[in-house]
C-alpha cells in the first residue's frame, strides 16, 4: 500500500513544480531592457530603442533589440542580377 501512496504523490510533486520558461524574450515587442543586477532579467515591453533608452537611463541596463519578434530587424535581400 505504501508504494502506490509514495508514487502519486511523487508525481503529484513533479507536476506541481514552477515551469521553467522556455524562451527568454517575448515576441510582442521589437526592443528589450537587458537589466543587470543579482537576477538579470529582459523586459521586452519597448517599440523603439528611444523609448527604451529613456527607461534605462540611470541604471544598470542595456536595450537590445528582440531577435524573436515578429517584426524584428532584417536586412535587407541581396538581389542578383541575371545574365542577359
């Protein structure tokens, strides 16, 4: 009887744990907050690097852009000209 009891509640236990997240930039925004501190931590809450400058201003901080949003910054295709 004791195993069943200690098995449900071993995967009680392990599903219960905090999820760990899988991706660390959101893709809503182009601009994150890279904040440096005991937990560095990403806000990516910024849709220019102006605004974002403004909020990094004084602290220990640094804007990046978001190389997972859905509009992040490409270059631009390089075209190849045929031969005629």
């Amino acid at each position: 009887m004791r195993i069943p009891v200690l098995a449900i509640l071993a995967i009680a236990t392990i599903s219960a744990s905090a999820p760990a997240w899988a991706q660390t930039y959101g893709s809503d925004y182009p601009v994150c907050l890279r904040v440096y501190g005991p937990a560095t931590y990403y806000e990516c809450r910024y849709t220019s690097l102006a605004q974002c400058n403004l909020s990094a201003s004084g602290r220990a901080a640094q804007c990046v852009p978001n190389p997972y949003a859905s509009n992040a910054y490409q270059d631009r295709p390089v075209r190849k000209r045929g031969v005629y």
